[in-house]
C-alpha cells in the first residue's frame, strides 16, 4: 500500500473546492444580487471574505500535508548524524627490552565534522598519559586526517598492549552539540619485528550519551562483541539540562542509536538493513535488544508492555 494514502489527497482536494465555491458564491451575490451596496462596502466585504477563506484553506491544506505518513526513502535514513574516526598505530622503534614510540593516525571518515580532539594513552603497565593537546587540531572535517607521535612507552616486552581514548564533540542541527567518546585497543606482535609497523586496533567502540554509568557503558560494549545476546538499557528521555538525550555506541559489529526528538531507535549489525522501532514519549524508556549471528536474528524493542515509572 503507498506510504501516502489517497484520503489525505482528497482532504486537501475538498479543501480547495469549498473555497472556490465559497468566493464564487461572494462573486455572485456581490454582482448580482447587493444592488443597494455601496462598492466601498462591497471591496471591505470581498477582502474580509476571500482573506479569510484563503487563510483556512492555507491552514486546512497544510494540517493534513502534517497527517501524510514520511515516505519509505525517508525512513530508512539514520536517525542521527555520527562521526566516524578510522584509526591507525605506527611503531616508529622498538628495543628488545620492550621500549618503543609511536604516532597515532586518524582520519574522519564519517560526514560531518569533528570538533574539541583530546585523547589519551595507557598500557597494563603504566597510567593514562594525554596526548599533546597542542598537537590535534581544533576541527577535523570529514576526509580529514591528522598524526601526533606518542611515547616513549616502555616496559612493553610482557604485555604487548595498548589502549587509546579520544574525546570530541559532533555539532549538527538536528541533535545540538553532542560528545563522543571513541576507545581502541592495539596488540603488539610477539616475537621480533622490524618498525615501521603498522597496526589496526583489534576492538574500537564508540559512543554518546552521558546519562548512564561508565561501568554499565563498558558491560554494554563488551556484550556487543558476543556472538548473540540481549541487552536490556534504560534511559531517561531528557538529560539533567532538559536537553533531549540522543544516545549512541556502537563497535566494529554492531550499532545501538536512540533519538528521543524523532521517537525512534535502531539497531544495525555489520553492514546489514538496521531494524528501527518507534516509540511515544515519556520520562524513562526501556531498550531491549537481542542478537544471534548463528540465526542470523536481530530485533531492538523499546518500552514493551509500557515505560517504566
């Protein structure tokens, strides 16, 4: 059946019929039937008559082009704007003790721009250290691309392992400013090997959304590299500020975006059609969603049997 059913044509069709019968009808009666009125008072009277009619059928027609469902195109869009960083790590040296420097490389590979970078480094054998501020730019537009050196970082020879954090802010009109936070994981080869060394990181998740704990956070991106499993959050439908709460994570496997300003959530696994669901406004949403690889299943559920309250 069309997304735009004929009702809503029709509607506006009868709309614009009673106006031309109604300033038909004035015509008339104003040539042919008010002989005793003065033309001042017939120009008052038409003008009163037909701004008036023009004004309903301009307020009727566009209220019921507000009633037409969106058409197919539009719904299968995202629901939100999302950067997207790939990132590469470069071993420039490295001794047999396990002591070695590095530059990182980003590109923003997602659409829109990508403003605020701070970042930050550790391995299982030292404290986070930040990245030079001085050294990231103060916006990286789409396709755009930078390299900061990082290190010397020693006592690498055990635990080959490195973790990333970058930290930004996305700006697009339909969310406001939003933060992101992006995470990554590099494991150096064992054994020997010859720098410059290049490496893609083995996980990466990235996420928005400040009003859930970190910790529920990490248990959730930890839950999407399984094989299947259902994940259960719950999210208040506006942040402490009053400012609508978009939420967003997603890894190299599977995405979760909730939008409370266009009712809807999605769920996505690799490159497969999302599954969207839409849900009515309230102060507390429930999110539930199930996944299996094997059964090839993926399904996302807001709210079901009623929001919490």
């Amino acid at each position: 059946m069309s997304m735009n059913p004929p009702q809503y044509t029709l509607a506006q069709v009868f709309f614009s019929l009673s106006m031309v019968l109604i300033i038909a009808r004035t015509g008339w009666w104003i040539s042919f039937e008010a002989k005793d009125t003065s033309t001042l008072q017939s120009v008052v009277f038409c003008f009163i008559v037909f701004g008036s009619v023009g004004a309903l059928w301009y307020a009727g027609v566009h209220w019921v082009q507000g009633l037409r469902p969106k058409s197919r195109v539009d719904a299968v869009q995202p629901i939100l704007a999302t950067p997207h960083l790939a990132v590469q790590l470069i071993v420039d040296s490295w001794s047999a003790k396990g002591d070695g420097t590095f530059h990182l490389t980003v590109e923003n590979i997602g659409e829109v721009q990508v403003d605020g970078i701070l970042g930050r480094y550790r391995s299982l054998e030292m404290l986070d250290a930040e990245l030079d501020a001085k050294a990231l730019p103060k916006t990286l537009p789409p396709r755009g691309k930078l390299s900061f050196d990082i290190g010397p970082v020693n006592d690498l020879k055990r635990n080959r392992i490195l973790f990333f954090d970058l930290t930004y802010q996305v700006t697009t009109g339909e969310a406001g400013q939003r933060k992101f936070t992006s995470r990554y994981h590099f494991s150096l080869p064992e054994g020997s090997f010859k720098p410059p060394y290049s490496l893609d990181p083995d996980q990466w998740q990235e996420e928005t959304g400040n009003t859930i704990e970190k910790e529920t956070k990490e248990s959730i991106q930890e839950q999407m590299l399984q094989p299947q499993g259902t994940i259960f959050i719950v999210l208040p439908e506006v942040n402490e500020d009053g400012a609508p709460n978009f939420f967003a994570i997603r890894n190299s496997r599977r995405r979760i975006e909730f939008n409370p300003r266009t009712r809807k959530a999605v769920f996505q696994v690799g490159t497969t059609k999302p599954v969207e669901t839409s849900f009515i406004a309230d102060r507390v949403h429930v999110i539930v969603v199930r996944w299996s690889d094997m059964d090839k299943f993926a399904d996302i559920k807001v709210d079901v049997g009623g929001p919490p309250h």
